[in-house]
C-alpha cells in the first residue's frame, strides 16, 4: 500500500475507472498491426511476454497465435480483469508483478516482449533502466522487444496552446465545442504550469513530463528522444531495428532521430546473440 501511495502512476492504473476504460479499448494500434504483419508466419513458434498487459487488449489479438503467452501487470485489478476474461486457458498465463523486478520469469525464456501503449514511460529514468535490464535477461538471444514511448521531440507539440486552438476549432458544433474545452483547456493548463516551459525541456535528451499540478501529485510520463531510445537500449543489450509511426508506417530510422514530429514512437529491437560458448 505504501508503494502505491508512492507511485502516483500505478494508483492510476488500480482505480475502478482504469479498468473500465482499459476493458473497453479492443482494438490494436497501427503499429501492432504492423509488427503482428511483420512476424506472420514466425508466430506459433514464439513465447510472447506482454508487459504492462492492462485488460488484455492485446492479448485477444496476440496470445491465440502464439506457442505461449504471458501477461504482466503492475495493477492488480488490471491482471485481475485479464485472469476474468482470459484465465483458464491452456498455454495462457497471467502475473501480477512489476517490469522493474519480474524474479517469477525465467532467465532467456521469451522470444517476443511487448510493453505497448507507453507503458514504459510510466516509469521515471531509474525504473524505466531497471526495466529495461530485465526485459534484457528475460528475452532470449536474438529475440525481440516492441515497445513505445513518448517522443520528447514532439513535446513543444503537445504543449503548444496553438495545437490545442487549431483541436477545439476544429469541433464546429458549440454542444461538443464547449465539452472539448472543458476536457481539453484545463489539463492543457497544468501541464504547463507543472513543467518547465517546452523550449528548456527539448534541449534534453529525455525529460519527466508532469501531467497535472501541483507537480508528481497526477500522472506523469517520461519522454525520450530517439537518439536516447537508442542508447539506453544499446546499453541493456538490444539493437534498435526498426521504428514506427502511430499511423503503423515504418519511419527511417535516421529520420526518427531528431525529425519525427509524432507524440509517440513504436521501437522494434533485438536482444544480442549469445556469446560465443554461451546457452
Ligand atoms: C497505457 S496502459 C496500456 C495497457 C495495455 N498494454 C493496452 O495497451 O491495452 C499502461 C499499462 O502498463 C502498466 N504498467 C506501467 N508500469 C508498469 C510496470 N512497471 N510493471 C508492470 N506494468 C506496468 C499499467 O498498469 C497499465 O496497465
């Protein structure tokens, strides 16, 4: 309880709220899409570790076509509402645990790890290292790691007042225009107040984007430029593959470091070969 009380993100993902509104979602993403069209005929071959599995919206769509799968929550009320949906079946396993210390998984015991939607960004830098670590000694030689994260380039982005102008314009019926400024204007407000102003926090490689006020009391998320993804996962032990737009596309790779402009990106990496004389 007290670690809960701690980590603001987590007591978010253990509301009542969270878990309705996480059960609801079905769909996958675009690059889900993509990365499930990339793997096609290797799938029933693979152990798939989902990270951070939330209500299972993934697991619908990625567990039925692998050998084996496990989901991993840190919200015990999210892995409760996959184990009431999903439980039971044969080769389908659910855990409640954390990314930063998973110890109940195998060493080199998966061949897909999925931490998707910005699960990761949960975290602040120390955890977001610790977890990336783990997710190092838990997937195998050679095998694969897809997640996203926020992209700090796009920060200035999503604190702009002239994005959330050009949004609330765009909602030409006055009913929805003046529900949209009632969601969007106030939470705009905090983040800006509750941050360093966006021109300081682009000149980082990677920054703690506080979404209310007063700071660390709501939901924050880490942001990461590219050219940081890539080190911090060079240094766990992954090469950085492949990159992916919301929208699925894949981006050059060269191009995401420093020009891509979307709030988030989809890394695709690989976990290096065993050494040589090594299992
Ligand atoms: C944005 S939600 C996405 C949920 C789900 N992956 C989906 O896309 O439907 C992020 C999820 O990551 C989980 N999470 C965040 N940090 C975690 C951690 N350190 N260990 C395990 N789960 C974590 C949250 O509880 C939440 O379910």
């Amino acid at each position: 309880v007290i670690e809960a009380r701690r980590d603001p993100n987590r007591s978010f993902y253990e509301r009542p709220a969270a878990v309705r509104e996480w059960a609801a979602k079905r769909e996958l993403e675009p690059p889900e899409r993509s990365l499930l069209a990339l793997l096609g005929p290797v799938l029933p071959g693979l152990r798939m570790l989902d990270i951070g599995v939330g209500a299972g919206r993934t697991t619908a769509h990625f567990a039925p076509r692998v050998r084996e799968y496990t989901g991993v929550d840190y919200s015990r009320p999210l892995i409760a509402a996959c184990q009431a949906r999903f439980g039971g079946r044969p080769g389908w396993t659910f855990r409640h645990g954390d990314a930063r210390s998973m110890p109940f998984l195998p060493d080199a015991g998966f061949d897909l790890v999925l931490f998707s939607v910005n699960g990761l960004d949960c975290l602040d830098h120390r955890g977001r290292l610790a977890a990336l670590a783990e997710v190092a000694r838990v997937c195998r030689p050679e095998g694969l790691f897809f997640f996203s994260s926020h992209n700090l380039d796009a920060v200035r982005l999503a604190l702009s007042v002239r994005r959330l102008a050009r949004d609330l314009r765009a909602t030409r019926a006055p009913g929805r225009f003046a529900l949209s400024l009632g969601r969007r204007v106030p939470p705009q407000l905090l983040a800006r107040l509750a941050n360093p102003p966006a021109g300081s926090l682009v000149a980082r490689d990677w920054a703690w984007i506080s979404q209310g006020w007063p700071p660390g009391s709501a939901c924050g998320t880490y942001h990461a430029k590219p050219g940081e993804v890539d080190r911090q996962v060079r240094a766990a032990g992954f090469t950085l593959e492949r990159v992916f737009l919301p929208s699925g596309a894949e981006v050059g790779y060269r191009e995401s470091l420093g020009r891509a402009q979307d709030l988030w990106l989809n890394y695709l990496c690989r976990r290096a070969a065993a050494a040589p004389g090594r299992a």
